[in-house]
C-alpha cells in the first residue's frame, strides 16, 4: 500500500465518523512527533503516538497502542498481560508497515486495518483535541479524542502507559 492511499484511507474514515477534523501539512523530516510539536507550536501534552507491538512469545500477534507522547507505553507489563502473550516487543519498522501499511512517523489509528487491536490509553480520552498522524509523514491530524471510538477493535485501558519522568 503507498502512503497516498493511506491518508486518503485517513481522510474516508474521519469524513465517515462526521467529527470536526483539521489536516495539519508538514514537512516529512519534521513527522516525528517531538519535530514536529516543536517545529509547528503544538504541544507534546496534546499529541499522541500509535505504537505498533508484536509478540515474541507466541509469535504473530499484534495490536496498536494510542498513548500521548509525554508518557512511555507499559508494554512489558499492562500491554503484555492484556493481550495475553509471554513476550512483547515494540515492532519493528518493517513490521509496523507490513501489518499497518504506514512509515513510522505516519502511523495512524484512522486507518489501521479492522482486526487489528487498537489499546488506547485513557489519559488521550481526557483531552479536548489531539493531534493523531496522518497516515504518512506530510500530515497530521488534529482532532477530538471521540473519533478514537468510533474505529473498530478499539478498547479503553487505564494507564496503558505510564508517565515519563
């Protein structure tokens, strides 16, 4: 899958939840999430990041995990023992396209395929807006948390994450 198809498959999926959204351009050397907040003035407390994680121990088990970008996923703990694996591991780059179709940098929720998991750390839900990626490293998403539920496979979880020190 190109990365074209991929924010377009962002921008179908926001445009059929119907909740106010703003697509934010950016540089693609500026998509990650620290770059960006600092090159654009958005705040690292309103962004959020989609980690993809697989599993190590049985292999070939994914999920996506939503979590803001002043904290660090719980992956060897929370995101483990939710998913009921042994051993856990953040994906790799490759993996990450493979199971997502996205660069690291554009990862999105908003366009993952449906059978995936998607764990969203509650403390996203406490914000008014957040900014998402956009499905490739030239835009982001700034919009409400709410379109979050609306996206299949997706599940709540108190601290998912924990906060960076």
């Amino acid at each position: 899958m190109d990365v074209v198809a991929a924010e377009q498959r962002v921008l179908n999926v926001l445009d059929s939840i119907g909740k106010p959204y703003e697509v934010i351009a950016c540089d693609p050397s500026y998509a990650d999430t620290a770059e960006f907040c600092a090159r654009y003035g958005y705040p690292l407390e309103h962004s959020a990041n989609t980690i993809v994680v697989a599993s190590k121990r049985p292999p070939g088990h994914h999920a996506a995990c939503i979590v803001l970008a002043t904290t660090r996923l719980d992956v060897n703990k929370k995101v483990r023992d939710h998913l009921g694996v042994r051993k856990l591991s953040f994906a790799s780059p490759e993996a990450t396209r493979e199971v997502t179709g996205m660069m690291i940098g554009g990862v999105t929720a908003l366009a993952l395929p449906p059978s995936l998991p998607l764990l969203v750390d509650d403390r996203v839900m406490d914000l008014d807006w957040v900014i998402l990626g956009g499905g490739g490293r030239s835009s982001k998403i700034k919009t409400s948390p709410e379109v979050l539920l609306e996206l299949p496979a997706v599940e709540v979880i108190k601290d998912l994450a924990r906060a960076d020190p």
